[in-house]
C-alpha cells in the first residue's frame, strides 16, 4: 500500500514548507537584524526588498506552469532553500555578513515564491474538486502552523541560544543552521512522499508569451480597475508602516522608547500569541462572510483592522512591564487585523473572477505583497524622526485611508455567503 495517495500524508508538510520560509524572511529576519545591530531604518528597509519575489512572482508564473512538472520545482526549490538557509547562518559570523545574508534571502525569497506557484498547482493537480475543498482547511492550518514555528519557536530558540552563548550572532547563525536541517528534512520526505498526478507533465508551448500578454491585458481591462488597484495597495496601508516597526519596538531598550523585551519574550508573545490571535480573528471573519455574506460585515471588518493599531499608541505612552497586559494588546491586535483582513482576501478573490481567473488572482496577490513592499521601505526612516509614540499616533490618524478606498469599491452583498 502506498502511503503517498492520502493527502494527509503530504498536504501538510507540503503547506508547512510554503509557509516557513515566508515567515522567515519577512518577519525572523527583521528581528535577526535588529538583534545583530542594525538600526530600524536599515532593518525594514532590506526586509521590505525582500517582498518583490512575491510582488513579481505572477510574471514568472506561466513557465511554472508550463516547463518541467509541479513535482519537479517543489523539490528544486524546497532545496535551494534548505541550502540558502544554511548560507544564511554560516555568512553571520563573517566580515561581509550583510552582502551574504541578504543574497541567501533573496534566494530563500524567489525560491519561496516559486514554490507558492508550484505547490498550489500541484495540490489542484493531485486532488479532486472534493478532496481540494475538504483538505483546504488541513493546508490553512500548517500554513498558520508555519508561521508559528517562525515567528515562536525559531525566535524563541534564537533567545535561549543569545542567553547560552552570550553573543547574539553565534545564536543567529545556530539558528539558521538548525533552521536549514529541519528544512532539509522536510525536502527528504517530499522526494519519497509527493505523489506523482498524471496530468503532473511538462507542456511548454510556443504560444505562451501571447498568452501572458493577453492575461496582463485582459487584467488591467477590468471594470472597476482603478479603485480596485487603489484597494488592494490601500486598505492594508496603516498595517503595512506598523508591521515591521511593531516587532521592533518589542525589542528596543526601554530608554529608546521600546518595551525592552528579551528575543525569548518577543518569540512567545508576538510570535504565539500574536500568531494565534491572527488566526482565530481570521476564523471568525470566514464563518461569519459564509453565514451573511461580505455586505453585512464589510465595515466591521474595517473597524477591526483599523481600531487596534491604538493598542500601540498606549504602549509606547505607558511603556507596561507586566508580560500579560503586553501579550492581550499584541493578541487583540492581531485578532483584528485577522478579522478585517477576511474582507481583502474576499474582494481579491471577487476581483479575479471571470476569464484567466487563477492568472488574475496571482496578479490580486502580487500586488497584495506591493501593499506591504512599499511602505516598508520607509517606514523605519519614518519612525526614526517622529519617535515610536508619535509614529503610532500617525498610523492610527492613517486609518481612513482603509475606510475610503473600502468605500469605492463594489461588491455583491452576498458574495461569500453560503
């Protein structure tokens, strides 16, 4: 009997391996470079670099497609990672750290984003109608599991090893190391448990090229493009200055207006719990679209992703040292911004409905990671001048921007209701 014809045994893994090393570059990373001495400006600025594979990523999507199998790029790319993690961890010690590591990551990156084409086509490749819908909820939660993994268990166990050795560098780079066996693990497991679809075959055309070109027309033709394209780079505007700076401002010195958290402290509070908090609030925001559809709830999922961000605003003013009160502000945050990002996935997927669908989607998200792209890249200068306090105070005064480009787009009522 061949284990590898139940989903369960690679649907999981499969979507655990999509979603680590995500988190490791966009949000590991930021904290590995604030912990190795890099000011906010520089940390956010490079890690905001980093999402250009996933901006990009649709462009490149219809080779993926269409050269070699599905098969085939999960395994290059799963091993390019595993690799490029190690690089990571061995170029920290050296004098050229920076060059090296930000190589690596931009490989983690584009592999990563790669991987996201081939793994979802494999997945409808492999599974039925059906078995997609039934298992979509298992490759959801390993994704989530993922970031878990990341944003906890990694940092936490970079925390413990900065405590042993004393020096955060030699902890950074253990942590990668270890990061890149376990990946590596994974990549092993995958070459003897991915099944092999049928329809799994190589089917490059000469044609493609027009066809990439009549998708990108076909796209951008689309009514209601210019709110639409005003949305999705938008709504998340406020989230996209606050996400990076948030987790650095967990770990600046309380004299320089942080809450002064140890590595250890930030990996379970922001990285669990935070991770956790998103995750339910994104729960919820699917049951409740399904019971009434996205009108009912639109602009409560606004207030939800906007509303929050104060809990910053209090904790720069008030500078809490009691763990829990720390932990319920980043929890409660989270959960909202899980529950209003329910109404952005929505309208993507609204959106790319109609000819080209899967292709139009990928464009939705690529311009999804845009959203959080270009904000990064000077949000960190932004909060060097104003100051942690008063940067959150502008984050917060940001928040109709959210409410505005919500208002110009046009969604059935009933869209997503059962």
């Amino acid at each position: 009997m061949k284990l590898n014809k139940y989903p369960w045994t690679w649907v999981p893994s499969l979507y655990l391996a999509e979603g680590l090393p995500n988190v490791i570059v966009l949000t590991v990373a930021l904290i590995m470079f604030k912990r190795l001495g890099l000011d906010n400006a520089q940390s956010s600025f490079y890690v905001a670099w980093l999402y250009l594979p996933w901006v990009i990523k649709p462009f490149w999507s219809p080779f993926v497609e269409h050269f070699r199998t599905k098969r085939w790029w999960i395994l290059a790319m799963q091993t390019i990672i595993a690799v490029s993690l190690a690089g990571v961890g061995l170029s920290i010690p050296t004098t050229a750290f920076m060059q090296w590591s930000l190589i690596f990551l931009w490989l983690i990156a584009f592999s990563s984003a790669t991987h996201d084409i081939a793994a979802d086509g494999f997945y409808m490749l492999q599974l039925s109608t059906h078995e997609q819908a039934l298992y979509v909820g298992l490759r959801n939660t390993f994704y989530r599991i993922a970031n878990v993994a990341g944003q906890g268990l990694l940092v936490f166990l970079a925390g413990n090893l900065e405590a042993v050795f004393g020096e955060p560098a030699r902890a950074w780079s253990l942590t990668f190391v270890i990061a890149a066996a376990l990946f590596f693990i994974i990549t092993c497991y995958h070459w003897y448990m991915l099944p092999r679809p049928e329809k799994d075959v190589e089917n490059g055309t000469s044609s493609q090229g027009v066809g990439v070109i009549t998708t990108i027309i076909t796209f951008f033709k689309k009514p209601g493009i210019i709110s639409a394209l005003c949305f999705m780079l938008l709504y998340r505007f406020p989230e996209a200055l606050l996400t990076p700076i948030s987790k650095l401002f967990l770990i600046e010195p309380i004299e320089q207006g942080g809450l002064g958290l140890t590595t250890q402290e930030v990996g379970i509070i922001s990285g669990t719990l935070g991770v956790i908090g998103l995750l339910l609030g994104g729960i919820l925001g699917g049951i409740v679209i399904a019971r009434d559809g996205f009108g009912k709830w639109k602009w409560p999922m606004v207030a939800a992703i906007s509303l929050p961000n104060v809990v910053y605003v209090y904790m720069a003013y008030c500078i809490p040292e009691n763990l829990y009160l720390i932990g319920t502000c980043i929890f409660v945050e989270q959960f909202g911004y899980g529950f209003g990002f329910t109404a952005y996935m929505l309208f993507l997927l609204y959106f790319a409905k109609g000819q080209s669908e899967t292709a139009h989607y990928a464009f939705c998200t690529g311009f999804m990671a845009l959203s959080m792209m270009l904000p990064g890249l000077f949000a960190g200068h932004l909060q060097d001048m104003l100051g942690y306090s008063t940067f959150f105070i502008l984050v917060c005064l940001l928040c109709p921007v959210t409410y505005f480009v919500t208002k110009c787009i046009r969604v059935a009522s009933d869209f997503g209701q059962k």
